[in-house]
C-alpha cells in the first residue's frame, strides 16, 4: 500500500447532535463550509469533516461508519498523514486539520475503546474546493 491512493467506501453526515447518522450514496462538499446537510457545515471550522479509514475500523472490529465518520476510506493508513495535508476525495478537495480525538461515547460501542483509540480515531479536515463525493470514488492524497 503507497498510501496516497484509496476509495471512499462509506458516507454519513449528521444532522443533529446525538442523532443517528445518515448514510448516503453521494454527498456534496462546499468549500468554506463543510458537507451539505451535516451539523458541522459551518464557517472556518477545523472540522468540516471526519476521515476514518476502514483498515482501523477492522483492527478495532468494528464496521465502517460506526465512530460516527463522514468519509471512511479504504487503502490510505490516515494516521500517517500530517496535518496540512490536501486530500482529493471525488472531485472536492480537503485540508487535514487535526487528529480527532475519541469522544467519551467510544466507550459506549465498547468499555475500553476511547482509550485504545488514541491517536487512530481519524483525521478532521475542512472543505477547500467543491465537490462531489460518491461511494466508491477515489481518494488521491497530495503531499505537498
């Protein structure tokens, strides 16, 4: 694995705290702001965004989706990834922000959890340049 290549696999936005998330076939990026329809589409924010990758996911035994991601991928460690780094995932572009760091309702999937996830729980990023995102399409990772 190269890691500056790999797939979306998964798409989720959440509309309101605490709610169920939402699966989707195509979601729409917007620079500046964040995925259309999910509660953290807001201004200048760091977190537009959360990239889980599933090769994480399976370590932990869990499916994609499950820590409550937007964009889960597959073929791209995202723990390897340094902050600032641009990521092209269907036609919009993203900016790596921060790691995330996992909530308190990690323990809730299973006891234990938050504290295992340190450091591995995805990447947060912010929408640079429209796009759309479908299952299945591409993820290119620019590593300048």
């Amino acid at each position: 694995m190269d890691n500056t290549r790999g797939t979306i696999v998964n798409l989720q936005i959440s509309t309101a705290r605490k709610t169920p998330m939402q699966r989707k076939e195509s979601l729409r990026a917007v620079a500046g702001l964040g995925l259309e329809g999910d509660r953290h589409a807001k201004p200048g924010s760091a977190r537009q965004a959360l990239f889980m990758d599933e090769e994480t996911l399976n370590a932990f035994g869990l499916e994609a989706g499950r820590v409550r991601e937007n964009i889960t991928t597959r073929g791209i460690v995202l723990k390897n990834l340094a902050v600032g780094t641009r990521v092209r995932a269907g036609s919009a572009v993203f900016e790596i922000t921060n790691p995330c760091t996992p909530c308190e309702f990690v323990n809730d999937i299973q006891p234990g959890l938050r504290e295992k996830m340190e450091g591995q729980r995805g990447l947060l990023a912010r929408v640079i340049a429209d796009g759309e995102l479908r299952v299945g399409d591409a993820i290119i990772v620019d590593h300048c």
